[in-house]
C-alpha cells in the first residue's frame, strides 16, 4: 500500500523558519537604512520646495520674498528663529515692508517640524530671494537622520544666481 504524505513535517517547518528567521536579521536593518535615507531625501526635497516657492514668488511680485526657520514649531504663532530651528520647520514670506522681519499677513507657507529625529545643519538664520531670482547670500543645508550611515544625507547648496544644487553627502 502507498500513502501519500499532506503537508510539512516538523523537520521541513523548523528549516523554513529557520531559513526565515536568517532572512528577516539580514534584511529588516537594510530597510531601515533605506526608510531612512528615504525619509532624509523627501525631508530635503521638503526643503528644495520650499526655496523653489521663495525664488518664484519673489520673481512673481518683484520684491523680498524670505525663507526662515521656525522658531517653536506652532502654527498659530509663526516667528521665525535662528540656525538651530531648522528641524522644527520653516517658513515663507512675501516681505510686503522690506524690513526682513516676519509681519502678521506676509507668511505665504508654513512648513511643520520634520519628523524621524532629523536635523539641519546650516549657518544660516534667514535666506532671501530678490525679484530677480537671485539669493541675498550663498547658503548650505545639510539634513540627516539620528540613525544617518554612509551617503545617506542630503546638502542643499544655494548660490546668490539663485541656483539650488541638491547631492547625497556623508552622515556626520
């Protein structure tokens, strides 16, 4: 008489989880490190954007159009803060009285904190954009994530032409 076997043995199921198990500690860190390249790419595309917005519009109503950080990260409450404010967001603002200072009705966007324990390293405290696309100054963004390996942050480098130049950069 010939029988025929129906599903695994207990040998065959404790090799496929062992073969799964193998699997999952080789490939769950590398997905971390490509979710947070990821993140640290579309955080700096967030950033690029937001420059884009200030060069465009300054064209569009020739005048001061700035881009500065957020100081505490509350909407209701828009002040615009210094160098170390950048991971708490940032804001956009069409400078109406060209004094370089954020007034009630001139933000045009409001960007919100990023998120994954980001930071943005860069020694600028405010970027303006001139009606002729030009920027006041050069400057240079660099955001990463806590858990930043290899070439996995992103450098925004504004030159005064107005031209935005972004790259993946070593993590610090």
């Amino acid at each position: 008489m010939n029988i025929k076997q129906k599903g695994l043995t207990l040998v065959e199921l404790m090799v496929t989880l062992a073969v799964l198990v193998a699997v999952m500690a080789i490939g769950v860190p590398m997905f971390q490190g490509m979710a947070s390249s990821n993140r640290a790419v579309t955080q700096g595309n967030a950033l690029v954007a937001a420059l884009n917005l200030a060069k465009s519009e300054a064209i569009k109503r020739s005048g001061p159009v700035l881009l500065c950080s957020d100081a505490d990260a509350n909407v209701s409450t828009l002040v615009c803060g210094d160098q170390s404010d950048w991971a708490k967001g940032w804001i956009v603002f069409g400078d109406s009285d060209e004094d370089g200072v954020l007034d009630s009705g001139e933000e045009l966007r409001v960007w919100g904190e990023l998120s994954g324990a980001a930071t943005v390293t860069t020694a600028t405290v405010s970027l303006q954009f001139n009606s002729d696309g030009s920027a006041s100054a050069g400057a240079t963004f660099k955001v990463e994530q806590s858990k930043c390996s290899g070439t996995q942050a992103s450098s925004i480098t504004i030159i005064e032409s107005g031209q935005i130049r972004t790259e993946k950069v070593s993590c610090s």
